[in-house]
C-alpha cells in the first residue's frame, strides 16, 4: 500500500502541434531523441530465472505503431547471451512462469482475443490455451507438485438495480438504464467505474479442465499466491475487514485449504499484511507489512512467521527503508529483497538471523516515461540475481550477477538509441535554503553541452517534478527528461523532502503539510544548478506530474522567477480532491486526518488554488479526461481561475487517458509535444531570433 502513498501511430491524430511547430521538434538535429522514437523503444521485464542461473525468461516489451499500445512477447536469454523467442509476439504475452521441473512455462497471453493462461512445454515446443475464462487472470503461481495453476480473477456480481422500467414497446429505443451506485469505493483510475463483484482465488489443473474457485464473498482476494510446501492450500493476502473500503490499506494474510476450502486468517492488525511467500522448506511464510499510523508514509517491514500463523517478527525493525519485492533463498535460510536507497534500487540477502548484504544494484529502467526508481528480480538455487538492469541511457535490460559485478545479458535498445546523441546524467547534492536538509538531484545535460560550455553558450533549464508525492526519482532512463534535452534544455530533477528511499523521518516531514518546504528544496535545486554556470537565468521552466503538478502549481503561485509552467494532473483544491479522487477514504485519513468540513482551513492552506492570485507565470494545464486519480474537475477550475485573473494560461485535455497518460506511446509523445511546445514558445533568446528574423 506505500505505492498508494507513493497507482498508468506517427501521426497524432488529436493532437496537430510537436511536429509542425517552429522552433520545437522539428528543428532537432538528426542524431537526437525525436517524439516518434518512443515507438522504437523496448524494456525487459516479467522475468523467471532457471534454478541453475543459466537462463533468463522475460518479457520483451515493445511499442506497436499500429495499435497504439504497449505490447510484449516472451524470450529466452542465457548466461551466454544468446537469445531466443519463446513466442511469436503478434500478441500480448505477458507473466512467464516456469514450472518446478522447469520443463513447462505458464504464462498469460491475449491470442485467442481475451487474456487466458497458457502453457508451453519447453522440451517438444507445443503451446496449449489451458483456460477460457470470462475475465483476465493474473498472480499466477505453480503448485510444488507441477500438477495445478493459482491464479486470481475478477468475478463479476449482479449489478445493482432498485428500479425497472416497464411498458417499452417491442422495438422501442430507449435510453441506456440508469445506472445505481451505493458503494463507498465505486470507481479506480485506468479501470473506470467498477463493475459489481471482487477478485477470487482460483485453481486449475496443469493439463487443462475447469477452473476452481477456492474463495467466496464480497471481498478481494489475491495479491502474491503462494503454495504451501505439499501443495495442499495456498496463501495469499485479502482485506476482509468489515469496512474495507473506508480501510483500505488493512489486508491480511490468510490460507485456503485446496480440498475443502477452509479458510484461515494468520494475521491480524490494522495495516496492511500482504505479499505473503511460504518457505521451500514449508516451515515459515515471510511476508511484508506495517502499523496503520494514518501517516503519509510508514516503512514497509519484512516479517516471518509459522506456517499455521501465530506470532510473527520483523527482520528489518532496524532498517529505515520500505522492502519491495521478496524471494527465499532455497534452503530457506534468508531471504533476497529489494529496496530504494537514495534513488536506486537494491537487492540484498537477509538472513533469518544476521545482518544483510547487498549483492545486486542498478536495478530499474521498467518507468521509461519518468525516472522513477524500481525494479524485478528473481534468484537461482547458487545465489545468482537475474534482474532488470538500469542505465540511465537505456531502458531496462537483463543482467545477472553473482560476485561484484553484473553481466548484461541484452542490449534490448542498441538498434534505437546505440546512433543517438543522448543526454548525460549526472548527480548533484545540495541542501536546502530552509534548513540545510541534504537533497539529492540529477542533471541531464543535452547533447554538445560541454562543447557549448566552452563556448560560452547559456542554456534554458527546466525543473522537472516527480509525483508521489511519497516517490522517488534516481539515475535510470526516462523518455521525456531524454526529449526534453535533446532541444537543448538543460533538465534537472529532484528528491524533495517527502520522497521515499531516504528514511522515514524525511518522507514524514510533508505528513499533514503538503506542499510546504518541499518548495524551498526545488528552489535551491533550481540555484545550485545556475552556480554551477551556463544556464540563462531568464529562461527558466518548470513542469511535474500528479504531485509534481501539484507542486508546479504550488511554484507558480509563490515565485515569478520561471518564464512558463506546465503542470501536469495536479491537486489543485485538496477539499475538492478528496471529494472526487478514486481513493478517497485513503487521502482523508492519511494525508489531512480530518474530512475536509472538520479542517478547511488546513485544506485550503496546502490548495494551490488560495495562491492563484498571485500567479503571473504563462501557465499550461495537461490532464487525461478519464483520469479518477486527480480529475479533470482539478485542471478546469485552476484553468478557469487563472483565466479570471488575466494570466496567459491554456489547457490540453488528452482524450480517453487515464492518470497513466504514458501508457499509450501517443499519449507520451503529446504530453512531451505540448510541454517543450509551451516552453518554446515563452523563451526569450527564442523570441530575440525570431525578432531577427522579422527585421531581415
């Protein structure tokens, strides 16, 4: 549930500007980063490594042209190098699982139309569509034995209907029913307004048949599926609190017996207890959790307990960082998790009873839109970490590693990006002019920046702004800070206190009080790159997204130092956020711990919105009309007030987008269009050319 703190053609058919605008784009030299690139690109995930660690299954990611939509196919690399398609790619196949005797891969795949679990058997080459479900499967999980699947699906109930309209004639049209909604959590970004019923676990046998639903009630049931050493019950995390939708981040881990469906709870407090994987040895089950304090942020602990359940411990009470995703070691000794550490991603060995060591880093590069950190991993029987490999030049790729250094397996975007001139990153550290808090940033300096330097050439900077706003961003690749510089900017982003991977303390310092001094780190991010020289000072930008927006919006209304803003799926009226965002109950509690009738007064204080009278920066606004994380109704009524007060300002809506605007490789290359579009046009060495221009 930290991640709820922390939730996404050529031509643009609606959205005519980036490539006939003068001045952006279309004046990029050859060997830069073009919108239209973001079709060429790949990334490496989903991946399953052999228990001998000389192979790599993973999912080949790639952006179809024709269909406007990320794509993906399952390949085979190994230790070698040398890769091979596991399928045929012309469809969406996606969650490689190999079986115990890892002479079977089960995976999810979009062939015959709708997503159904399939099998290939890796000895003859056959594949087999071994469900035919109504919904889209997914956790899926093999038994010990090799003879049965879990999985999770959404099963729909029967819609809610009080009132029936009679006396429609034969053949009349009427209007569509009307559609009756008393559920306190109705509706969730990218999925819309959710249909009646809940996700159940289910089982089906490895050589095809029926599937089996173990779980029952109005409750969803799912997350990680583990097996029980005998392959007898399954674990698994649910929240079956009696008001789960107010208590959103309760989960709890329980266990479903196969043959009669007993359920049992094995943990049992306010908070989320989820993840859950039983050990190899079938003694214990590690799991990962904390305390509901009702706080913007709380470290995610790695716990274990019996396998019946009973009393559990923290291995990492001692450790001031949230856990990701958890493996056991095969002798069941320890585990491998992975964690953020100032912006990067690590894989250590936690021992049942010991300290933890590090054995894998650089792991991320699965974000390409954004710099955000995280990442996969998986580990082979002798300690070899297999995991997504982050550069901040490329997106993710495979390595593995055991001993100092990773071998990079693949070289998923040397065909796209190995003949481009791409932006160098680099860190800056620097404290804040508040209270000389440490914050930690990164630069990306755009192609021929040094040969410029020396030239005595002065550069546009733009501030980019991660969400969250309990996120965080680090060194790893991102599309748009990458297109951003290749038109000359200068682009810098940072960790302003309230991101994660830096301890509780910092993440907790904008808890109840956001924004705040997060504005005074952006600022002196903003000066401690001007003192490093070259930037033009009159030609300073600012953009974010999500909180980031929120905080773009924040800026604009507290300084007149930035020639333009775009801000991006803001917050821009807490008291009207919460009253319309997806995960309402969530924001009330942990993010003001009032209703906003019982706080106004602190709501409004933290709302850009009682700031817009001071705003004079030219201000854009860029939302997806279907986003249900922050809506639409937060970008038309920031618009509509900087309109009222006479600020140059324009909105762009992207049509049918969720809060994840990137998912649709148009969509990423019109927000990019617009904002380096807004920017162009609001630079004043720009305007000075083009005032040349006219007089000759």
């Amino acid at each position: 549930m930290n991640k709820i703190k922390k939730a996404i053609a050529l031509t643009l058919l609606t959205t005519p500007i980036a490539f006939s605008v003068p001045y952006a784009f279309a004046a990029s030299a050859d060997n830069t980063l073009k919108l239209e690139d973001i079709f060429t690109l790949e990334y490496a995930s989903g991946l399953d490594m052999t228990n001998d660690g000389k192979a790599v299954y993973f999912v080949r990611n790639y952006m179809d042209i024709q269909s406007d939509k990320k794509l993906g196919n399952i390949w085979k690399v190994t230790k070698d190098k040398v890769m091979t398609p596991v399928t045929n790619g012309l469809h969406a196949d996606f969650s490689p699982t190999l079986s115990p005797d890892e002479t079977k891969l089960a995976f999810i795949s979009t062939a015959s139309g709708s997503p159904q679990v399939h099998i290939k058997w890796l000895n003859g080459g056959q594949t087999g569509q071994i469900t035919h479900l109504s919904g889209s499967p997914s956790n899926l999980s093999w038994s010990p034995d090799g003879k049965r699947l879990a999985f999770s699906q959404f099963v729909k109930g029967t819609p809610k209907s009080p009132v029936s309209l009679k006396g429609k004639p034969e053949g009349a049209k009427w209007a569509d029913s009307a559609i009756y909604i008393d559920d306190l959590f109705y509706r969730a970004d990218g999925a819309g307004y959710i249909p009646a019923g809940n996700s159940q676990i289910f089982v089906v046998s490895a050589d095809g048949g029926t599937p089996r639903q173990l779980t029952q009630g109005e409750f969803d049931h799912g997350g990680n599926i583990s097996w029980s050493s005998d392959s007898k019950a399954v674990v698994f995390s649910a929240n079956r609190h009696p008001d789960s939708d107010l208590e959103l981040t309760d989960d709890n881990v329980y266990r479903v017996d196969i043959a009669s469906g007993e359920m049992l709870q094995l943990t049992d407090r306010i908070g989320p207890d989820n993840s859950p994987v039983v050990s190899p040895d079938g003694k214990l089950i590690a799991y990962l959790g904390y305390d509901e304090k009702y706080t913007n942020y709380e470290n995610t602990q790695l716990y274990v307990m019996d396998a019946n359940g009973g009393v559990s411990r923290s291995l990492t009470n001692d450790f001031d960082r949230s856990i990701g995703n958890v493996k056991w070691a095969h002798d069941s000794k320890g585990l491998y998790v992975s964690y953020d550490d100032k912006g990067e991603t690590y894989v250590a060995y936690q021992p049942l009873k010991g300290k933890r060591k590090i054995v894998a880093e650089k792991i991320g590069g699965l974000s390409f839109g954004r710099p955000y950190s995280g990442g996969e991993f998986d580990v082979a029987k002798d300690g070899t970490v297999a995991f997504t490999y982050s550069d901040p030049q490329r997106p993710a790729d495979i390595a593995i590693q055991k001993g100092e250094q990773p071998n990079v397996l693949t070289q998923l975007n040397d065909d796209a990006l190995g003949h481009k001139d791409i932006a160098s990153i680099k860190e800056l550290n620097l404290t804040s002019s508040f209270d000389d808090m440490p914050i930690q940033a990164w630069v990306a300096y755009p192609p021929g920046f040094e040969e410029g330097k020396k030239q005595g050439q002065r550069y546009p900077l733009i501030l980019e702004i991660h969400g969250g706003p309990v996120a965080n961003y680090g060194p790893h690749f991102s599309a748009e800070i990458q297109l951003m510089a290749a038109q000359g900017y200068v682009v810098v982003y940072a960790n302003p206190r309230g991101s994660d991977s830096y301890g509780k303390a910092f993440a907790q310092t904008i808890d109840k009080n956001y924004p705040s001094q997060d504005y005074d780190d952006l600022m002196s991010t903003v000066d401690a790159v001007i003192a490093q020289g070259s930037i033009d000072e009159k030609n300073l930008f600012v953009t974010g997204g999500s909180g980031g927006g929120t905080l773009t919006a924040w800026i604009v209304g507290h300084t007149e130092r930035f020639a333009a803003a775009v801000v991006a799926k803001p917050v821009i009226n807490w008291y009207s956020f919460v009253l319309t965002s997806d995960f309402y109950p969530f924001f009330y509690k942990n993010w003001f711990g009032k209703k906003p009738w019982e706080a106004q007064d602190l709501y409004m204080k933290h709302s850009p919105i009682s700031y817009v009278g001071n705003v004079t920066t030219p201000t854009m606004l860029l939302t997806g009309e279907s986003d249900h994380r922050t809506p639409i109704s937060e970008t038309e009524q920031y618009y509509q007030a900087l309109k009222l007060q006479g600020v140059e300002s324009a909105m762009v809506r992207i049509p049918g987008a969720s809060h994840s605007i990137y998912k649709r490789p148009s969509n990423l290359m019109s927000k990019v269009g617009y904002i380096m579009w807004w920017f162009d046009k609001h630079r004043t060495d720009k305007l000075i050319e083009r005032d040349r221009s006219i007089s000759k």
